[in-house]
C-alpha cells in the first residue's frame, strides 16, 4: 500500500453486509494470556495488525513457541514465570501501549534486565502508570524515576501482592496489575475505576480465583496469584472500535445501510453507540450471542440526515475512549453545540488526540473551544467543503488517520491528500481494502 492516500469524492450509497477483523484488546489479551497457559491454544480470527504481531514477536523473543497458519494462531503456552531467554534482551512494543504496559507484568519476576522500547509515538506515551504498581509488588526499573520508554525491568523473586486504586478509568493499568497478580503469592486488591473488563472475563472463563464486586462507578476486583493456567482456544469476535469508523461512515453517508458481522458489544465498550444514538442515530444490535462470557451482535446502521447536539455524560468516556474522535466528526455534523468533559486521557493515547481532533475540526471550518480535557464543538448540519485539506504530522495516529479518510469520504472538499496512510496497520490492516469494496474511490 502506497504511504500517502488521495481522496477527491465521497462514497456513493451503499448497501452491504461487512465483517471487520478480530478485537485488539482481546487479541492481545488472548497471547499474553496463552503464553502463561501449559501447553498449546488456539485462536480463530487473532487480529493480524501490527500491535499484535509485536506482541507475538515479544512473545518468542521470551521463548514461546507461536505458530501462525491461515486460519489460526497456535501459542504453545510455557506457564506462569515460564519464559525462557538469555541476558541482554530487547523488547519492542512498536506502537502498542496494550502491549508495552502489559507484558512488564509478565516480567516482574525475571532473573536479568530487559530492556523495553518503542516506536515515536510510543517513547512519548506514560508509563509511570504502570511502573508505580509493579514497583510494589517489587520489581525494579532503570533508570530511576523514568516514565518513558526507553527503560530497563528487572524482576525479583521476592513477590507481594499489593493494594492498588486506579483511578484512571484505564483498563491497561487493571490489566496489568491483574496480570502482575498471578507471580505474587496472596490476594492482590484493586479498586479500579470502570473500563473495559475483558481480563476480567478471560480470568472468570479461566477458572482463575477472582473475585469482582461491581460497584456503580467502581469495581472492587480480588486476585488469589500462583494458579496455573489450562490452555484454551478462543474465537476472536469482531472489533467494535474498528467498526466505529464503518458506522460513522453510513450515518454521514447519504441514502445507505450497513451490517457488520458478529461484533463485540461487551457493554464496557459500548460507550459509542448510546451517544450517536442519543445523537439521533438510529444503530441496532441484531443475531445477539454470549460467547465465553462476551457479547456479540451484528451491528445495523443506516444513514441520517441530521443530528442532535449532545452534552456528552461523562460516565460513557471509558466505554467510548477510542472512539471520540470519530464522534466528534458527528458532533461538527450536529445542529448545535456538543460539549465533552474530563477528557484529559485522550491526549495520552496514540498521538495527543483531543488536540488534533480540535485542530482538523478547525481545519474544515468548525468551530471549537479547547481545553486540556475537554472540547466544545459548534456543530454546522449545512457544512459543505470546497477546499484542499492535507493531514500530515498526526503522530502516525491510526486514529487521526482513519478519521481524516471518514471525513473526507462523507464531507468531501476539492481533495484530501492523508500523508503516512500506513499508520493504520497498527490496528486494522484491512481498513482501505472494505472502503474499496463499500466503493469508495482511494488513491
Ligand atoms: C486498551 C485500553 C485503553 C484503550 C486502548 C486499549 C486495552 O487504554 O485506549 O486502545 O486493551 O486495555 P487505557 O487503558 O490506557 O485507557
């Protein structure tokens, strides 16, 4: 795939059934979890992106054996504490926060230093959020009070289970914590602010000793560590956040409808769909299943002619955190002002994303008022693009990407030139290759 994509028309209706690839978030959790598991799993629609295949490269560079066919992914578990390797080891986690944060946890126990790096984006991205939990448990970091990337872990094997509030609403902190808890005698506490609980149902699923008292804002989660894990194979289903770009798509679309196939709709990632729906999108949940404890649904959408503004409740910004930014493209179609608070961990992700996002808003002539964590937006329904727009220097956000490539098939404009449109291959390799098929005309 070409690195720089030119859009000069916007799709034409469209009325299809669309599969997008596996969930990220499970993906990953799906390996790092199989690889503590003794003996071989299988996984069926693994997400073949990027961020997962460094999490799979990490992984044998650790001493799992991982084989990759065409229709499944094979780990060859070496259980808890297992890994094999020798001194001077070098990890990297390219772009992927999940991957990066969550395999230290894997590590707290290990006999030499490793070192962790990433790519650009990555290096300027927090991880004293997951340092000062580790460090009580009792691994070490080098150097000192460093909370970028590149560092150094060293493990122990003198391991405590530790009392811990996250207070972020992050599911990589829980996650990483909850994993860091099975090398750690005892029962590790956390009180987390809700996010998305899909370690939580992998553990349930497991039949490892966690307890999870759901509080309404809160969820109390009680971890005994030290358990072996059964291998176990796993059908990935769909990726809501990839699916969000497809339906921002058909809603802003004239005279389409759109189904995607068997997505998860885990009600701690939903956060999307109840606010374009409180928006006046009309999206429906159809064919629902349970599958190992998660939902699925095929998705419905067809296309509207107008929007409601919202004031956008702060108890959907972890369930619809990587979502924002295609909502916000909403939001500019609104007829009014959309405001969304307390937002301040957008601009922790990928690129600093509640920023760019105001800034390509302005770009196109929508009006905003910005804040370190929140954003007003002044939406305009009559907004018609005549102009050349370029979209370059973005951090290679596959998010800002995806976007640009969303706004520029349903706004149109004289031309969008998207530079580094590769990005995307972090997360969903096959993104451009569905827009084909729905008949978008991509340079
Ligand atoms: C993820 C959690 C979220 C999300 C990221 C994936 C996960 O990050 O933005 O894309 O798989 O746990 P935070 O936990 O930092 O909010």
């Amino acid at each position: 795939m070409p690195k720089n994509v030119t859009i000069k028309k916007k799709i034409k209706p469209f009325d299809k059934v669309i599969k997008v690839p596996g969930d990220k978030s499970l993906s990953i959790r799906w390996a790092l979890l199989a690889s503590q598991a003794i003996g071989k799993s299988k996984a069926f629609n693994l997400l073949r992106s990027e961020d997962v295949l460094n999490t799979l490269k990490g992984l044998r560079k650790l001493g799992v054996k991982i084989k990759i066919y065409k229709s499944y992914c094979e780990i060859d578990g070496v259980g808890i504490n297992g890994f094999k390797y020798k001194k001077n080891l070098t990890i990297d986690a390219g772009n992927s926060g999940t991957f990066g944060r969550l395999i230290l946890a894997l590590l707290i126990k290990s006999p030499y230093k490793i070192k962790l790096i990433g790519d650009k984006s990555l290096s300027r991205r927090d991880f004293s959020r997951v340092i000062d939990p580790l460090k009580e448990f009792g691994a070490n970091f080098y150097p000192n009070n460093k909370s970028t990337l590149p560092f150094y872990i060293q493990g122990t094997n003198f391991i405590r289970p530790i009392k811990y509030f996250e207070k972020k609403g992050s599911a990589q902190i829980k996650s990483c914590i909850m994993l860091a808890s099975l090398n750690s005698p005892g029962a590790t506490k956390i009180i987390a602010k809700k996010s998305r609980n899909h370690t939580e149902i992998l553990y349930k699923f497991l039949k490892l000793p966690i307890k999870v008292i759901s509080k309404k804002e809160l969820d109390l989660i009680e971890i005994n560590g030290e358990k072996k894990i059964y291998p176990f194979n796993y059908n990935i289903p769909s990726d809501i956040s990839s699916s969000a770009f497809f339906i921002v798509l058909t809603l802003l679309s004239k005279n389409s409808y759109l189904v995607i196939k068997d997505v998860n709709i885990n009600s701690s990632r939903t956060g999307c769909i109840d606010i374009l729906n409180k928006m006046g999108a009309n999206i429906i949940f159809k064919n629902k299943k349970k599958y190992k404890g998660e939902k699925t649904a095929d998705i419905h959408i067809r296309s509207r002619n107008s929007f409601k503004p919202i004031n956008c409740p702060t108890k959907y910004n972890t369930s619809a955190i990587d979502e924002f930014l295609i909502i916000f493209l909403v939001a500019a179609k609104a007829k009014g002002i959309s405001y969304f608070k307390n937002l301040e961990e957008l601009n922790q992700k990928e690129s600093p994303r509640l920023k760019l996002g105001s800034k390509i808003l302005n770009m196109i002539g929508i009006k905003t008022k910005l804040t370190n964590s929140s954003i007003t937006i002044y939406g305009n329904p009559n907004l018609k693009l005549t102009k050349s727009f370029e979209i370059k220097n973005y951090f290679k956000d596959h998010r800002v990407m995806a976007l640009s490539t969303i706004a520029a098939l349903t706004l149109g404009g004289k031309r969008w030139k998207i530079h580094n449109s590769d990005s995307i291959n972090t997360s969903f390799p096959t993104f451009f290759k569905i827009l084909k098929d729905l008949g978008a005309k991509i340079n």
